[in-house]
C-alpha cells in the first residue's frame, strides 16, 4: 500500500508530489507529530490517506523544523534509536502454522513437506513491526517536497 502527498500550489517539480509505502511513511509521521506538535494537531489524520493535510505556512515551517533536526543530527539519532527498538522486539508466532512450525497437511510424498516454509519450522517470524522503517533519506526527501508544494494532502 502506498502514501500519496500531493502538493496543494507546487512551485516545482519536487513539490508535486511525495510517494512512500506505508512501512516508510508511518514512522516519518510519527516523526513529524513529535518534532512539531505545534504544527501537527494530535487529532490529524496524516495516518490515514483522505485528504488530510497542511497549508503552505505550516508545511513550510515543518520543512524548516526537519531540516533543523537533519543538520543537528537529530534525525540520525532518531533513526539509530529505531534500528535499535525494532531490533530489541520479540519474534512473534507463524502465522501461517500457528506457531507450531508444522504444515497443517503434509504430502505422503515429501514428509519433509511437514515443516512451515514461512518460519523454517521454528514456529516463530520476525516481529510485524520491523516492517516499519525509519530512514534520514526518507526525511530529506520529504523535506525537498515540503519547502516547494505550497501546502499539502496526503492520500
């Protein structure tokens, strides 16, 4: 699934529209809520993908804050501190087996059949979490399209 923001008045190319999949984009919004609370409302919906957004003053002033938060080394840290939290989270269950790491039919065939080719038998996946990624040349991508879409919409 993908993130569309769409430029409201790009003023370049750049500025008319920012795609991300929804595993980059999720943790760059959380990431704009914390930074800027004073330009993010708590109750937005930048989220979800139904027009939400913000005008010109106030994408440009987020663009600002992260650009800020790039040159500081902030945005580092932050993605150092992510990589670190994701990589500290339990292993969940298979799906696919249960957590058993067993087939639940096997082929008289092929007993080998019997193990859960998604988890290798193990009973245990990564944590659907660490999809989630946070990236500092996420960030400056989204900058770029903040200081020239003239206001945005994510949908």
């Amino acid at each position: 699934m993908s993130i569309n923001v769409f430029g409201k008045t790009p003023v370049s190319e750049q500025g008319y529209q920012f795609r991300s999949n929804v595993w980059m984009w999720e943790p760059l919004w959380r990431y704009c809520e914390e930074i800027a609370p004073d330009l993010v409302p708590a109750d937005n919906l930048g989220h979800s993908s139904d027009g939400w957004g913000l005008n010109e003053r106030d994408a440009l002033f987020l663009a600002e804050r992260l650009d800020d938060a790039l040159a500081s080394g902030k945005v580092r840290q932050h993605e150092e501190r992510h990589k670190a939290r994701l990589a500290a989270l339990p292993p969940e269950p298979c799906i696919l087996c249960g957590g058993t790491g067993r087939r639940a039919q096997a082929f008289r065939a092929n007993p080998g059949a019997l193990l859960c080719k998604v988890c290798g038998g193990t009973g245990l996946v990564a944590n659907s979490e660490t999809n989630f990624l946070f990236s500092t040349e996420n960030v400056r991508e989204f900058v770029t399209f903040l200081w020239s879409c003239g206001g945005f919409q994510i949908h």
